[in-house]
C-alpha cells in the first residue's frame, strides 16, 4: 500500500466540504447539551424529593447507556414505537441524541459551579429582595459560570471527537464521506488519514485555547491575585 | 413606645432535635435601636435571620408594621405566606452580615445599584444617585469603581451597610458586623452605625458582641441565654442594676469601662 497524492487531490475537498457538517454539528450538539444543562441543573434542586430523584435516575440512565446505542435507537428504534414514535433525519437523531447525552455531563458541570458559589451571596440576594429569576441571573449565575468556562470547553472537544459515531446513523460528515470514497475506490489509507488530520487539526488548538482560558480564569478568581494587582496599581497598600 | 414596628409572639425555632427558641416575645418600636446581647448560641441571631425570611420560625407569630412576616391572613385565618405575600413584606427589612456577603463580580457602585434597578425598578440615574449618596455617607465616596476584592474588611462592611441602606427599609438588622473584622477595622464601622443610629429615623436591631457599642448605642438591651429572653431593659439597668445572675456572669467576660460605673463586673 503507497500513499497516492493524487488520491488525495481527489478526496480531499470532498472531505473539506463534510467538514463543515461536522462543525456544524459539533456547535449544535454543543448548544443543545449547554442549554438542557442547565435545565437539568435547575430541575434538580426542586423542592419535591420524588421530582428530584425521578431526574436524576433518567439522567444516571443516559449517562450510563453508549452515546451510539443511543442514536441507534432514536434513529432505528424510536420511530417504531407506537403513539410517541417519530421518523428522524439522521441529522436531527444525531443532534437530539449527542445533545441529550453530553447535557448530563454539562449538568454536572453547571452544578459544580453553583455549590461553589457562598452560600452567603444568596442570603444577600434575598436580603435585597430579589425575585428567584434575579437571584439567578445577576448574583448566582456570574458567579458560577466562569470558573467553569474551562470543564465546558473541554467537553466541546470530547463531543467533537465524539461526531464520528453519527456515521452509523448515515450523517454526511467527514467520516463517512470518507468511508464511501473508500468503498467506491478500494483506498482507505488516504481518505482516513485526512479525516484523522482535519480532527486533529481542529481539536488541538481547541484544546490549547482551553488550557488558556483555564489559566486565566483561574487567576480571575484568585483573590490574591486580584489583591496583589490592586496593590501594584496602588489601589490598597 | 411607640407604635410596634417588628413583634414577636411566642416565636419558637427548632433545627432537627434543638430548640434554639423557646418561645420569644419581644415588641420593638417604630426608631427603636434594639441591641440583642447574649452568649453564642443563645439564638439572637436566629431571632433576626427570622426577620429577615432567612428562616421560617417552627410555630409563633412574627409581625412587621402590623403584617404578619410569615403568614397571611385568609378568610381571618393565618395562613402559610407565599412567595408573593414574603417578598412584599421582606422590602421593609434590610441585613447587614456578618461575612459582607457582598458580590465579588460587581463594582462598588454595582453592588448598591442592582437591587435598586432591578428590584425597586428605580432608573440607572437615580439609582446611581442614590448609591453614591450611601457610598458617601459611609466615606466610600471615592471607591465607587472598585471591587470588593480590592477592599479591607471594614470598607467591605461599610458597602454593605451602603448596600442594604439604598434600598430604605423601615427596619435594619446587624448581624455581628464587626466579628469579621480585624479589631483595628472595627471602629470605622461601629462609628458609622452610630451616625445612623443618631439620624433616629430607622428601626435598628443589632446582635452584637460589642457591649460598650451596644450601651452607647441601643435604647434598649436584650438579653438572651438558651432560647429565653432573660433580661431586657435600658443599657443602663442592664449593665448597671441587673440582679440577674445570667446576665451578670455574661457580663463579667467583658471588660467594660467608663459610661456608667459598673457594679457587675465582680461575679
């Protein structure tokens, strides 16, 4: 087997243009595991204990069950059961089921931030009156989520890497773009290498943008820090 | 006294097997300064944090400017309040904590001005007058633009205070304000305090360990042991000619000095 350049000549934009699903389906995934995140995240401190245990065994459940057993069963499974039942393009099954399954772990994210925030910041909120909606968008919420900016970011790139599972439902992305030039061509080496190198490519910036990020949000919440520029700009002495 | 801003009737406390309040009864007038004195764990500040809608009593009645906090009336029936009825009550109340509990993420000026905008719905202008009013008054006038974290711990209460006074509640609590605080910051804070409490208009209730503040300050001391408000009076009978041998002990811990001469320290 010979690396052929002019294979490469041949599959690479083919590649290129699946790429821009992929990306485009990492962000949407990304979005949906965001905001159902967070939703989760609320739900579980409802005051009712049967409401709270109920949510947290269905997340424990998609947390512990394959993200591709799950998109074969939106996919195949899904539009087979009675009365609730629906036919999803492979594109919206790979939205819904990555989406679904990476806001579990995005939820716990988000719960991490907010037990870190004091107790004491809500005490000041409702001291002051504020409605529930306000004590979360203006004191608890800017206060738990850029520490963890960084966890979020991580988890983008791991659901990038995780993309690829959606060719088994026949999303067009770059995986099995690839994999259909192969069977129609009899050559996997190049069209694979391609995919493997656009996803490295992508995530490795990614992940040092992240490490970036962490270390100045770590800074940002290092009072010391802050102290210690404050007394440089001769705030306090 | 005059009218009763804040009562207390039969108000008792218990978390889980402990009883921290055992029944209080305690009316405060409208401009009263109440100083709650007492050893810790004598539920003073329970008895506040109940004011405050931070707790909810476990039986008892607690009354502000004649509504009840944590009820509402129905067909003349007490009822458990909602949200609705506990909010619309809580804006006569404003705290100052012990820890500052200010918020890290927002300016000085932001501190004293969210709550006004999105809580009284008062406009950017006039909220930022009314904060740099405060911030002034507390001699934080120049710190408008600065984070807490760049503050020492008596400016850090001073926003507080400043925080808490923008929203113009009719009663004001003080949770052990200057426990926190490193003993040389202590003054700056206690003296802002005494400037308020001389303006006269607010109702004050202050938990506080400072007894000399407290003598000086308060119309009346309150003094509580073990769930039971066991003396209560002007600071002068209290630290003076109380015969109660609770009190007398509790105050011997203290080194009183000056004001009035004192007969208690000797047990």
């Amino acid at each position: 087997m010979i690396w052929d350049w002019n294979i490469v000549k041949d599959v690479f934009p083919l590649i290129f243009r699946a790429m821009w699903l992929t990306l485009g389906l990492t962000l949407a995934c990304y979005a949906v595991s965001l905001v159902l995140g967070i939703i989760w995240t609320l739900l579980r401190r409802a005051p009712w204990a049967w409401f709270r245990w109920t949510v947290n065994g269905v997340l424990e459940f998609i947390r512990s069950t394959p993200p591709l057993v799950q998109l074969y069963f939106l996919f195949y499974a899904w539009p087979l059961v009675p009365h609730v039942g629906v036919t999803l393009s492979p594109i919206a099954a790979a939205i819904i089921g990555l989406g679904v399954h990476y806001s579990t772990y995005t939820s716990e994210v988000y719960r991490s931030g907010i037990d870190a925030v004091d107790k004491g910041q809500w005490e000041a909120a409702l001291a002051l009156n504020f409605s529930r909606a306000r004590t979360w968008t203006k004191v608890i919420l800017p206060q738990a989520i850029p520490p963890i900016i960084p966890m979020l970011g991580n988890y983008l790139i791991i659901m990038f890497k995780e993309i690829p599972t959606t060719a088994s439902i026949g999303v067009m992305g770059m995986m099995l773009t690839a994999k259909m030039y192969g069977a129609q061509h009899w050559v996997y080496l190049e069209p694979f290498t391609i995919v493997a190198f656009f996803f490295l490519l992508l995530s490795y910036p990614s992940s040092l943008f992240v490490q970036w990020l962490e270390k100045k949000m770590n800074r940002r919440f290092d009072k010391n820090e802050v102290l210690h520029e404050a007394k440089q700009k001769g705030v306090v002495v | 006294m005059t009218r009763p801003m804040v009562s207390y009737k039969n108000v008792r406390k218990s978390f889980g097997q402990i009883e921290v309040l055992k029944g209080v009864n305690l009316e405060i007038g409208e401009g009263e300064k109440v100083a709650l004195i007492g050893p810790s764990g004598s539920g003073k500040t329970t008895l506040i944090r109940m004011l405050m809608t931070l707790e909810q009593p476990t039986s008892g009645v607690i009354e502000v400017d004649g509504t009840p906090l944590w009820h509402m009336e129905v067909n003349k029936k007490l009822v458990p309040a909602n949200e609705k009825h506990l909010r619309n009550v809580r804006k006569n109340i404003g705290m100052v904590f012990q820890h500052f509990n200010l918020f890290p993420h927002m300016t000085v000026l932001e501190n004293c001005t969210v709550a006004p905008i999105h809580v009284l719905g008062l406009s950017k202008k006039e909220a930022r007058e009314r904060a740099v009013e405060m911030l002034e008054k507390v001699k934080l006038g120049d710190k408008l633009d600065v984070y807490p974290s760049q503050l020492s711990g008596g400016q850090k209460q001073r926003v507080a205070m400043a925080r808490a006074l923008v929203m113009r509640p009719k009663v004001m609590l003080f949770d052990e304000v200057t426990s926190a605080l490193d003993p040389e910051l202590v003054g700056e804070v206690l003296e802002v305090i005494r400037e308020l409490a001389h303006e006269g208009k607010m109702t004050m209730i202050l938990v506080t360990h400072e007894m000399e503040f407290a003598r000086d300050v308060a119309d009346r001391i309150v003094f509580l042991d073990n769930g039971y408000i066991v003396a209560e009076g002007p600071p002068e009978q209290i630290f003076e000619y109380s015969s109660n041998e609770r009190l007398k002990r509790f105050l011997s811990r203290f080194r009183l000095h000056s004001v009035y001469p004192l007969t208690t320290r000797s047990v």
